[in-house]
C-alpha cells in the first residue's frame, strides 16, 4: 500500500486501536513503512513467479482479515451493497496491480520495482480529472513530467540498466501496475471507509486474490506447492507486508499532520532501495538519482501548501 491508500482507509477501530496503544504514531507509520518496504524483497526472496506470489500473498492474507471482518460485521453491522461491489471492482483492480508489480519485480528488482509503483501518484489524479472532474493542481503539473523522467532513469530505460535487468519490460510491467493501482484507489475512495475499515479491505482482498489466480493461472501459470523456503516468504509477505502494515499504517496516519505522514511514508522506497542493496542488487548510479527524483517529486507534490502571512 502506498501514500494514497493509506490516506483514504485510515481510520481506527477496535484491534486498530489497540494496535496504537503499543507505541507513538510517529513509531507506528515508520514500522508500517518499513513492513511494505521489506515486500518485494520477500517476493524475490521467495523465488516464485509472478502469479504464484499475487496470488498466495491475498489468499494467506485472508486467514488474518476474515476473521478480524467477520468480528467488525458483529460490531457495525454489514457494510451496504452498493459499497460492496465498489470494494470488490477495487479488488479486481488490486489483483491486477499484484502480479504486474511482482512481475516488474522479476525484471528490475525489488529495490527498483518499490519505486516505480509510485508512478501511480501521477495516474490517480488524472483518473479522478477525468472521472470526477477533480482539478489538477500546478504543484501536480509541474511535478508529472519530472516524475515521468525520475521513473525512465531509475528502470534503465535511460541511462544504463543493472546487469541482467530488463528494464523496457520492467518500467511496462511497472506502469501497468500503476495504473491499476490508481483505479483500486480510486474505487476505494468513492467507497469510503465510513463505519467499516476492515472489510473493504478484506473484500478486496479476495477479490484480489481470485483475479490473480485467473489473471497469473493463463499468464504465468500458478505454484500451490512451491517448497520451502518458498513458503516461508509468502507467509511473510502476505502478514507482515499485507496484513501488519496496514495494522500499522491506518492506526497512525489519523493521529499524524497531513505532510508529516506524507514524509513517512516516503521511507518506503528509501528503505526498499537499501533492502535491495542488502540481498545484492546492483542498481547503477543513473537509475539511483532516477530513484531520488522519483522520490523527491511525490515528497514535493505531497507538501502541505503554505499559508501566506496576512
């Protein structure tokens, strides 16, 4: 989950709660981040193929978020249909997003393919334009092209690439899951969190889950037994990078100014970029200052604007 996700589903209720209680908000989002930083370590790590690591991150997920949805239901009751079908529509959205980002994973790394995702920081505002009408600000113009630039140089696609990366096939994947991924926030918006927090999450999830399956079963094909270690790191990924995340995430940012969550969460590609280093990925220095653009044009699309004295 990304900057946006975080800022249209935090809302705190009943474990979340209990979850903040352990520590400050500041504490909270920096954990949280580096929960979703270390994920696409733990899918390369896992050397499964891309389908087989969407698919089984959701599904392992679900046997943490059922419970906690069906526990919420209790307690709130049901969420209306309507909103319903908005969540699964994002899920399907999400499960699209997953494999294209484990597969952009595979061809540039996990220190890369973390950084690229945040391209959808230029597809969701042009998708509520044109949808909703939504007006873009200057700050989001002048900050698209850069932005556009920061992602070509840190794929490779110019500049010089890591040896053995596939850079035109990992900035294509890495787009594709941009764009989905905008859509699923999107979609999460206009369904809004309201009394229910846990279970659009839990509903997308699946709905994640099965267009993963479809989408990775033709593309890919799909592992249901891919060994050990293999295992370890999808349980991994699926409640540390999925499930205690967004725990985190969503209990800290209500408590958080605006910018200062923004600036925390932007720690997610910093400390994605260094994990990579750390497994032995080789990013060159082109596609580092590619990173550091990317990097530093959502931190500046994401400032809170300054309010003029007078």
């Amino acid at each position: 989950m990304t900057l946006e996700e975080k800022s249209l589903t935090a809302q705190p209720v009943g474990a979340e709660r209990r979850v903040g209680g352990l520590g400050n908000p500041v504490a909270l989002a920096i954990a949280g981040s580096a929960c979703i930083s270390a994920s696409a370590v733990f899918m390369k790590l896992s050397g499964t193929n891309a389908g087989t690591a969407a698919f089984l991150r959701c599904a392992l997920a679900l046997f943490v978020l059922v419970p906690l949805a069906w526990r919420e239901v209790r307690r709130v009751g049901t969420r209306p249909l309507r909103y319903q079908l908005m969540d699964i529509g994002a899920g399907v959205l999400l499960g699209v997003d997953m494999v294209f980002w484990a597969a952009s994973v595979l061809n540039v790394g996990a220190s890369i393919s973390t950084v690229l995702l945040n391209i959808q920081v230029v597809f969701f505002p042009l998708l509520a334009r044109l949808v909703s009408g939504t007006k873009l600000s200057g700050r989001f113009v002048l900050m698209a092209p850069l932005m556009l630039a920061g992602v070509a140089l840190a794929s490779g696609a110019i500049g010089h690439p890591e040896q053995g990366s596939n850079p035109v096939a990992g900035v294509t994947f890495g787009t594709a899951a941009g764009i989905a991924y905008a859509g699923y926030l999107f979609l999460m918006r206009l369904g809004g969190g309201r009394e229910h927090t846990v279970s659009p999450v839990c509903v997308s999830t699946a709905a994640a889950a099965a267009t993963a399956a479809v989408m990775g079963g033709l593309w890919t094909g799909i592992d249901l037994n891919p060994g050990w270690p293999a295992w370890g790191w999808l349980i991994t990924l699926a409640f540390v990078g999925q499930v205690l995340a967004w725990l985190l995430i969503t209990t800290a940012l209500p408590k958080l100014a605006p910018n200062v969550g923004a600036a925390l969460l932007l720690l997610q590609p910093v400390m994605a970029f260094g994990l990579g280093v750390a497994i032995g990925e080789r990013p060159t220095l082109t596609q580092a200052a590619g990173c550091a653009l990317v990097i530093a044009a959502v931190w500046y699309n994401s400032r809170s604007p300054r309010r003029r004295a007078g």
